[in-house]
C-alpha cells in the first residue's frame, strides 16, 4: 500500500471495492491525511469486528454520522427506505414520525464520499406479518428503486436489511439467491466474514437511548477470542427508536481506534473485503 494514501483515497477506494489489505486501514494506519501506514498494520489479523448499521435514512442523522465516520476515515453502513422520501410516504410507526429522510441524492452523495448505502424496504414493512409472495415483491420494487437511483448499485454486492429486523425462512431461503447477504435479527455476535456467510444477524435497542447497551454489546465481543459485532443502529442524539448520542459514539470510535484487533466496517465491504467469493 502507499504509505502517502490519504483519507480521499481511502474512502474513495472502499467506494470501489478495496482489497483485503486496505480494509484494516481504515482504523489504523490512515488515521489522518497523509500519515503513513506501518508495515506491520498491511497484515494485521483481524480478531473483532464490529459493524454499526444505521436504519432509516433520516437527513440529519445520516449527515452527522456520515461526517464523524469521515472525521476517522471511516466509511459508515448507513440502510435507507427506497421510498422513505416521498410525499406518498406512509409513516410506518411512531418513531419515524415527523423526521426528514434524505433523498437519492443525498444517498448518491454520501456513496461517493466512501459510505456504504444499503436498501432497508420498500416502505419499511413488517415482511413477517404477510404472506410470502406480498414480502417478496415489496423487497424486490426495493431492489430495482436502489438500481434505478443510487449510482453503481448492484444487488448481488448488497446487503438487504429487513425492517424491524423481522424475516421468516422462506424469505431468507429466496432472498440467499438475490443479494449478497441480509441482515436480520438474531445474535448480535457473527462468526468472522467468510465465503458463502449470506445471513447476518444483529442486536438493537430501544425505544429510548442506546449508549449503555452498546457499550456492553461491544465488552461482549472483546471479551471473546473473535467476532463480528453487527449492530443496528438508528438516528443520532434523539432521532428515531434507539438513537445513539453523537457524543458516546465519538468516543467509543477513538476507544476502538485504539485496539489493534478491531476493524470498524460495513456490512458488504465486510463481506467483500474480508471473504472475497
Ligand atoms: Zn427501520
């Protein structure tokens, strides 16, 4: 790696798709503009994972989490609804009410600044709650909006991360075959990316703040030997069911930023980064 890459080469190679080898940069070696990578950090071993994934797309939220990912060259997993910025938007339950989503555009904007974009439904329907073949077609109108509107977007290099992390096995089954993973509920701690992992599983919280239980969510995973902490996340400092405060998220990234073992990554640049097919 060039030891003079600097934090828009970082980011714009994740928005490529980067090599193993650039992924554990991002935390350690390219913490400021210009600083050199040591040579040892190239081949660092990755023991703890941890993925942060912010549901909703709302606009304020995804900016300032989109700006503290960057203030630490780090590319954030930020899971939007494809029709969440329309006037024709239902509000699906309280704690979307009376909040601004972003746009394609401003999605379109943040992928080019290096952050991953993921689809998070059609209109954030509870696909547990309906027949199969109603699920289905709601993920796939999901699909070809995100095909249509964010630049470059490919389903077989996405993760679909269901609403209310609610999936059954027959959609799990069909939706292997249409994208390169999902992300439903289940255990917050996932093995390691490897080749053929399609479902991912996470822990969340709510409806009030999620500092603390984030925190010991991560305590568990260091705690162990390896893993991959995915953990889904919503809107900053208020916004949203669960939202997490800017303040301890800062903190908690300089804390990871200072363990060796611990990469801070997106769900797909995870999987394609670190278990390339
Ligand atoms: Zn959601």
């Amino acid at each position: 790696m060039n030891n003079k890459i600097n934090r828009r080469q970082c980011l714009d190679a994740l928005s490529r798709g980067i090599g193993v080898s650039m992924a554990p940069c991002l935390l350690s070696g390219c913490r400021s503009t210009g600083q050199s990578n040591p040579p040892d950090r190239k081949k660092k071993q990755i023991k703890h994972l941890i993925t942060l994934s912010f549901d909703d797309g709302f606009k304020k939220s995804s900016l300032e989490t989109a700006r503290l990912f960057e203030k630490y060259h780090l590319s954030a997993c930020i899971n939007v609804i494809a029709t969440g910025h329309l006037k024709s938007f239902r509000i699906p339950d309280a704690y979307q009410a009376d909040i601004s989503k972003g746009d394609f555009g401003l999605w379109n904007e943040l992928k080019a600044r290096g952050h991953e974009i993921m689809p998070h439904g059609y209109r954030h329907a509870n696909k547990a709650k309906m027949p199969f073949e109603q699920a289905r077609d709601l993920v796939l109108r999901c699909l070809d909006i995100f095909s249509r509107e964010l630049k470059d977007f490919d389903p077989r290099r996405a993760v679909f991360n269901f609403p209310y992390n609610a999936s059954t096995p027959a959609l799990e089954k069909w939706l292997a075959a249409e994208v390169l993973a999902f992300r439903t509920g289940g255990p917050a701690l996932n093995p390691l990316p490897h080749p053929g992992q399609v479902k991912l599983t996470c822990t969340s919280h709510g409806p009030g703040n999620i500092d603390r239980h984030l925190e010991s969510k991560v305590d568990q995973l260091l705690s162990r030997q390896s893993g991959w902490l995915i953990y889904n996340t919503h809107g900053l400092d208020g916004e949203g069911w669960g939202p997490v405060s800017s303040y301890f998220l800062e903190k908690l990234i300089n804390r990871l930023l200072a363990l060796d073992a611990v990469t801070l990554l997106p769900a797909a640049q995870s999987l394609l980064t670190l278990a390339p097919a």
